[in-house]
C-alpha cells in the first residue's frame, strides 16, 4: 500500500460498494459460504472495521468483523468477535492493503478487554497477525469448512473451551 492510499471506517461507504467489492474478491455466490452462516442475522462492528481507497480515492479493499459467540458443550456463550471478509479487489492483491487493513482492526481494538478473534483463512497468511489453528481444533460451524483454515488470535488461547460451535452472537 503506497503512502498515497488511504484507510477509512467502513461505516463511510455506500453498502452497494461494499457488496460490489466483495463480489469481485469472492464471488457472486460467497453467501453460501459457511462464514456467512456463523455471522449471519447481525450487522458488522463500525468501530472495527474499515476500507482502503487507492491513490485515486476507489475502493479497494475491505475488512469487517462481527460479534459472534462459541457455545460450549455445557451450553456457555463465550463472546467473539469473527474478522472476515477481508477483501481486497484483485488488481490490488499483493500491494499491502489486506495487511494495511488486519493492522487497522487489530489496532482498534482495546488490549484491555480484547476478546479473542476468530476466522476463517488461510494459515499461512493470517499466521502473521497471530492467528493460529491449534485453539479451535475441537470447534465446529454450522456448515463445511477446512479445520486447518478455522483460526483463532487471542491474549490467552489456553484460557479458550476445547470444543463447541460457533455463531452468531445474540445478547
């Protein structure tokens, strides 16, 4: 991401925009996704989530992340916040916006009450924020994806139940 691009709140950017952007990183058909499923029914948080506008003020890229929750064999809610989509437009893939846009987020969070984040991606990006794989090994979504790509950052993953499904958060 060179020094002319900019990040703003999400919150900034016409919805049609944002959906058009991830249609064109993901797909016509990414709602079908088991991602979608985990946060579906409640709205992104404004506060952490964001857009990277190029040298000449368009879109391209966006991160959003949604209040979720991972329900315990014992029938306990522990509160989440889920990253994802992150999206960047394909001609823009590689210049450092994705990681423009994790730094962001992760820099907006409270390190005092952090929750833990979770996601779905790829390890070997992610990785490098402090996502890692081992934490969710027992949990489950409620569709089909990859264990390996199921990836959790938190102050103390130890401290994380062993199992459970995670989904949408619903106070």
């Amino acid at each position: 991401m060179d020094d002319t691009a900019t990040l703003i709140p999400l919150e900034a950017v016409e919805p049609d925009m944002i959906e058009a952007l991830l249609d064109r990183a993901f797909g016509t058909d990414r709602h079908a996704r088991t991602a979608y499923k985990v946060r579906d029914g409640v709205d992104w948080l404004p506060a952490l989530s964001f857009a990277a506008l190029d040298a000449h003020e368009m879109l391209v890229g966006t991160i959003q992340t949604w209040p979720v929750a991972l329900t315990d064999d014992q029938e306990r809610r522990h509160p989440m916040l889920m990253v994802g989509p992150v999206a960047v437009v394909p001609e823009h893939q590689g210049e450092g916006f994705g990681h423009a846009l994790m730094a962001a987020m992760t820099g907006a969070l409270d390190p005092k009450a952090a929750l833990p984040q979770v996601m779905v991606g790829d390890p070997d990006y992610y990785n490098r924020f402090g996502f890692i794989a081992a934490p969710a090994q027992g949990w489950t979504l409620p569709g089909p994806f990859e264990q390996k790509r199921l990836l959790v950052r938190a102050p103390n993953p130890a401290v994380l139940p062993e199992s459970g499904t995670l989904g949408p958060w619903r106070g």
